[in-house]
C-alpha cells in the first residue's frame, strides 16, 4: 500500500497478509472511512503489474490494527506513522493556517467595506491611522477598543474628535504648530480644511461603516479623507500629542475598567521592559497611565 497526499513517499513495504486483511474487512472499511482505492503499479521487466491500493490514515490505520505484529508488520507500522506524520508536516507548511481574527482587524473590514464611496488612491483617514495603535493595544495588553460601551453609555471610537484636533492644530497660529508645518510640509502658512478655508478642495470624502450593533441605520456615514501629502504631520500630531496627552483622558471617560487593566500590567513590568516599551507607539501612552486616578 502507498502513503496518500504524496507518492513521492514511496510504498509501505507490508506483509502479504495485511493486503488480504483489505479485501477480507473491505465493506467495514469503506462504510466507516470511505471509498478504498485500487491501482496497478507499473510493470518492471516481465510478468504482470502488481496491484496496490492507496489508503487515507485512518483507512490505513484500521487495516494495520488487524493485522498481527509480525516483525514486518512491525516495521510497516513504523513507516506508516512516520510516512503520514511527514506528509502532515508538509502540508501544514504550505496551506494557510485559520485563525480567530483580532478585533481591530474585523473592525478594519466592516470600516473599509463601502464599494460605493470608499476611500480614494492618494489619501489617508483618521480611522485607518488610529486603528494601527489600538492593534497594538490588543496584541500586547489585549486591550480591545470598542465602538460602544454599555456600562459608560458612550461612544469609544475617537477618530471624529482627532479629526477635530488635527485640523485645528493645522490652521493654529502658536509658535510651536507653525514650527511644526514648516518641517513637515515646507510652510508655516495655516492649513484649512473648513468649508470656507484655503485648503477645503484638497479634502475628499468616503464613506465610513460603522458596526450596526452601535450605530443602528445610521451605521453608513460620510467622513473626510485627505491626502498623503499630510500623513507625517498626522502621525506627529497622533503620537506626540494626542496619545501622550489626550487617549488617557478620553479611554478613561469612556471605558475606565479597560483602561485599569492596561495600567496594571504596565505596572507589573520590569523597567527594562517599560523603557523598550516606550520606542513603540503604544509605549506613547505609558507616562500617561501612571497619572490616572487608579494608579495611585
């Protein structure tokens, strides 16, 4: 008999007898593990071609419990396991493993998912962004940010007020947004993305879905994109404001038990672990745990 999945195996040299055990138990056989299958091997010199069948494992694993343990009954078992242990390797190397997808992952494919307005080649959105840090919050703290929260009876998803915060820091006149500008975009010229402002035209829009559990018939809303040209300063403006000074804050409001449990583990680590924490953008958030209320 063959190894299935792979030819390449070779043939599991068997006693005469084990062969005969597949004709004699071939109705229990094929009822409890399906179809046997018979082939001609090819022909070698003269004679007539032999005959051989190709087994599944456990077709080839009943088969062998019947047989007796001759020592070559013996050594088949042994090449059978092997045989089908090394097949298994072999295809969980090339197919894909399934996984349970994380949330922010999920969220990601229910935001993204209008085919009618989506988001336009060129241009980044806030949501986008902000999701890549709370990936990170759910892979190192299995944190999980959701769009709603019953015990608080608020919304989670920032990305509205971050937009708000963002444009405003653009058309700021202080010192240091101006500064900033300048060696992100060339210029300390205000930049307005208001409808009335210089810079409304460059904006576009998309349409952003929202889970209908938490946003109802309302789950489809308009929101603004804009082009790729502004990412760095965005990505500035998340990690070294919004982060830092205001996702403490605004979690805490919304969902102070979550916020609890990142604090905590924080706390538990060694401070080696912290200070190589600190490099990631979720580390952004670290100084900011300690000042919350439950940190005392």
């Amino acid at each position: 008999m063959y190894c299935p999945c792979a030819q390449s195996f070779g043939p599991i040299r068997t006693d005469p007898g084990v062969f005969h055990l597949l004709d004699d138990y071939k109705e229990q056989t094929e009822q409890a593990f399906g179809i046997l299958r018979f082939e001609n091997a090819k022909i070698d010199g003269r004679g007539r071609p032999g005959k051989y069948a190709l087994l599944n494992e456990n077709q080839a694993t009943f088969v062998m419990a019947l047989s007796r343990n001759t020592p070559e009954v013996v050594q088949c078992k042994i090449e059978l396991v092997q045989a089908f242990s090394k097949a298994k390797d072999l295809l969980s190397r090339r197919e894909p493993r399934l996984s349970v997808q994380p949330y922010w992952y999920q969220r990601m494919q229910i935001a993204m998912s209008d085919s009618n307005v989506p988001l336009p080649a060129g241009y980044f959105c806030v949501y986008q962004e902000i999701m890549s840090f709370f990936a990170e919050l759910e892979m190192r703290f299995g944190y999980i940010i959701r769009d709603f929260d019953d015990k608080t009876g608020k919304y989670l998803v920032p990305d509205v007020s971050i937009g708000q915060g963002f444009n405003k820091f653009l058309r700021s006149d202080d010192e240091f947004a101006c500064r900033v500008r300048s060696e992100f975009l060339g210029t300390t010229e205000p930049i307005d993305f208001r409808e009335a402002g210089s810079h409304y035209a460059e904006a576009k829009s998309y349409n952003h879905v929202y889970p209908k559990v938490s946003h109802g018939d309302y789950q489809t809303q308009s929101a603004r994109a804009y082009p790729d040209k502004y990412l760095q300063i965005f990505r500035y403006y998340l990690q070294e404001y919004w982060i830092p000074d205001r996702c403490a804050g605004y979690l805490t409001e919304r969902d102070p038990e979550g916020m609890a449990g990142i604090q905590s583990q924080v706390m538990l680590m060694e401070p080696t672990q912290r200070n190589a924490l600190s490099a990631t953008v979720s580390g952004k958030l670290i100084s900011a745990l300690f000042s919350l209320p439950f940190a005392k």
